[in-house]
C-alpha cells in the first residue's frame, strides 16, 4: 500500500501518546501485586510467630523469629506488636500479634502522588 502524503507519521504520533498510558497500567499492576504479597506474606508471618507466643516464648523470641520470617524489605521498618506483654501473659489467656510494613510503590509517578500502603496484619491464638 501506498502511503498518502501527510499520513507518514500518523501511527508514530499514536503510538507515542498511548505508550505512557499503557506503561502506567502496568506498572500500577505491578503495585498492586506487590501490596497484595506484601499482605498474604505478613498474614502468615504473624500465623506462624503468634504460635511461638502460644507455646509459652518471650517478647524478645518473638520478635526476633518475626524479623527473621518477614522478608518485604528492610526488617527495621517492621513494626511488631504483642499483647499482653510477657510480664502479664499467663496459660489460658490470649496473645495477639499486630505486624505492620510500609509497601513502597515502584512507579514513580504515585510515589509522588500517594503515600506508601501500610500493611497490617494480626493474629491471636491461646497461650498453653
């Protein structure tokens, strides 16, 4: 086919203004999986370190499995919490563990735009 003239550049043009557009999706896709791993990772870790804190370990025990478990990021920006504390914690009574990690976004436009997801995630099992 022939091109006619002042058409030479029309599919460039477009290909050039939905290029952004396509490479934003994506990228919002990638972030939205990476807060929803984020999510389903530290539901589990907080499964498997409020399990320690049923069998009777202390504070610092606890806190150290769950900073060796959580691989998001940087283990210092995990925030853990456990109630009760070990000092009141006693065989019969509940324990619940809170862990919270700020996801940051990949794209950088929303990293400009929105602030970073925190992911919490909790839970509670009886002390034996």
């Amino acid at each position: 086919m022939r091109s006619i003239r002042g058409e030479q550049g029309q599919s460039l043009t477009e290909f050039a203004l939905l290029v952004p557009l396509l490479l934003l999706l994506v990228c919002g896709i990638v972030d939205f999986g990476r807060v929803m791993y984020g999510y389903m990772h530290l539901n589990m870790a907080a499964q498997e370190t409020v399990r320690l804190g049923g069998l009777g370990k202390t504070d610092a025990e606890i806190t150290a499995f769950a900073r060796g478990y959580v691989h998001l990021g940087d283990p210092a920006k995990l925030k853990i919490t456990i109630s009760p504390t070990q000092a009141t914690r006693t065989s019969g009574q509940y324990v619940k563990v809170t862990l919270e990690y700020p996801v940051g976004f990949a794209t950088p436009f929303l990293s400009r735009v929105l602030p970073a997801p925190v992911v919490t995630a909790d839970s509670t099992i009886r002390v034996e």
